[in-house]
C-alpha cells in the first residue's frame, strides 16, 4: 500500500527511529483502533497550531497569541543568566532539576568541524543580538558533550568575545560524561553539572 509506505518514511524521519521502527509503528497504528487513530491525527495538527517558537529564546511553547513563553515572561526568572541548549527539550531536563532560574536560548542544531556550512542552521547571529539587546552577565554553554557540541560553543565563544567581551562564558561541570546529551541527563546530574560549570 502506497499510503502505508508513505507513512512509515515518514515516521522514520523521527529522531532515534530507523525504517524497521518506523514500520512497527505504522503496524501498531493499524492494528489500533479508528478513535486512537483519529485522536492522534487530531492532536498533531492541535499541537502544529498551538505550539510556537518564542520570540526570544526560541523555545516552542503554548504562546496563546503572544510572543513570549512561559519562562522569558517571567519575571522572577534571573535575566543576568542566560543558558544556550541544542533543543528544547534540553530545557525540560534542566528544569526539572530545579537548579538554575535564568533564561534560555535554543539554538537549534551544532556545528559540525567538517563543514562550516551548518553554522546557517544554528541561531548564532539571534544569539548575538540577544546577548547585545539585554542585560546578560553570563552566557552558560549547556550543549551535549560531543565534538560538535564543544566545537559550537568554541566558535560561538569567539564570537561573544569580540562584541561583548564582559560576557562571561562558562560551560556545564563534566558530571556529564563525554558524548552525553543533555535530555538524557538525570537532575542530579544537571545540578552538579551547572554547580561545576566552568
């Protein structure tokens, strides 16, 4: 069937999924009943038109007509403190270790060391200009610990050096171990990693 084919390339489009755990899904999904189906149909396209990115940090939230999440309107958040993670749901594990109160900022994707190119992808000069517009002291590195995540915060670095160079930079504490994503990280890790950052 063509629609299932169609399907299953497109489940394995997800991260983490390959064409073998793509095909299961669609196998799970047939095998589900019709008001499964249409509930999940119904919930993505929701979640497509609720869900936004936030106008300054970049994080997809319930905007409900806003411009701002949840977290950049808040103003007990410590705006002297600004934490850079690869995606959102990086955000989720720091938060929910309950040890850092400032701000955000997702980039979006790394560099890789082979090819500048994919500098395009990641939010760099957004980044810059938050740092430029607002009141930021320190900028806290809190990519995966992989080459690419070092390498991206290396060349960002740079950069935040030559036009604002009172920015302090620091980089989580190494509780992470090498080649660790942040999303998998548990909360006691995080709140050693941000209480040893560097």
């Amino acid at each position: 069937m063509r629609q299932v084919n169609e399907l299953t390339d497109l489940i394995a489009h997800f991260p983490g999924i390959g064409p073998r755990q793509a095909r299961r899904v669609v196998q799970f999904l047939l095998s589900s009943g019709s008001a499964f189906r249409e509930k999940l149909a119904r919930l993505i396209i929701e979640v497509g038109q609720s869900a936004s990115p936030c106008a300054i940090c970049w994080r997809f939230d319930d905007l409900r007509g806003n411009k701002i999440c949840s977290i950049c309107s808040n103003e007990s958040r410590d705006r002297d403190l600004l934490m850079v993670v690869e995606k959102d749901i990086d955000i989720e594990g720091i938060e929910s270790s309950g040890a850092y109160r400032g701000l955000y900022f997702v980039l979006g994707g790394l560099m890789t060391m082979t090819e500048r190119k994919s500098a395009r992808i990641v939010r760099t000069r957004e980044l810059i200009t938050h740092i430029q517009n607002n009141e930021t002291s320190e900028v806290i590195w809190a990519l995966s610990t992989t080459p690419e995540g070092d390498y991206t915060a290396r060349e960002i670095m740079k950069e935040i050096n030559t036009v604002k160079p009172n920015v302090t930079t620091t980089l989580l504490g190494r509780g992470l171990s090498v080649g660790a994503e942040i999303e998998y990280a548990d909360s006691e890790t995080l709140r050693s990693a941000l209480k040893n950052r560097a």
